[in-house]
C-alpha cells in the first residue's frame, strides 16, 4: 500500500480558512488545515463520528462562503500537527454544487497545492 500522498488523486492547498460545521446537535467553529478536490482536513475544538456526514460552509478570505456536505473518514484527538486545537479530521466530500466545485477552484488559483 502507497503512501498518503501517493493514494491522493488531487494535489492539495495548505490553507486556513473558517469553517462553520453544521452536525446534527450542534454547530461547531473549526479551520481548515488543506484542502483539495475531494477532501478537507479539518481542525476543531469537538469531535463529529467516524462516517458522520454533515453540512458546511468554508470562508476563503475575499470570496463567497463554499457549502458543501462530507462525512468523517478519521479523526485524531490533538490533530496531526500538534497545535492548540484538540481534535483534527479528515473529510471526504459527498456533495457539493457546480457553483461551489468553481469557488474551490478560484480559490486553489490562490495558493499553492502541495
């Protein structure tokens, strides 16, 4: 089996951007951490479930709020990258409109996927 970088079919951009989730209960503020075609790793102070789907809105800065649903692929308790906020998660993308694909895209034109 590859690596994680060598399974992606997407390049991904290093961003941090808000997130306002919105689960079941509740409504959790959190950050994006990367962000490609097809997934989202995620920084937040609650943890959804693993295969939870939910609905979001992410704020590149300078453009229109980005709704989309997606669901738990993995959650860590303190993240990957050991920062201040305890709960970290990937995000895989269920559905997500044409419109809001295009403002993925605008605002991959921004920064630098890695």
């Amino acid at each position: 089996m590859g690596t994680t970088r060598e399974r992606r079919k997407h390049g991904r951009a290093e961003v941090r951007w808000p997130v306002r989730i919105l689960s079941e209960h509740r409504t959790i503020e959190g950050e994006t951490r990367n962000i490609s075609f097809d997934g989202i790793y995620i920084c937040c102070d609650e943890p959804l479930r693993l295969n939870e789907s939910f609905r979001m809105a992410i704020s590149p800065p300078n453009r229109s709020s980005i709704g989309l649903t997606g669901r738990v692929i993995w959650s860590d308790m303190y993240g990957l990258d050991h920062e201040e906020t305890p709960f970290a998660m990937g995000v895989s993308l269920v559905k997500i409109s044409k419109k809001d694909r295009k403002h993925i895209e605008d605002a991959f034109s921004g920064e630098a996927a890695v």
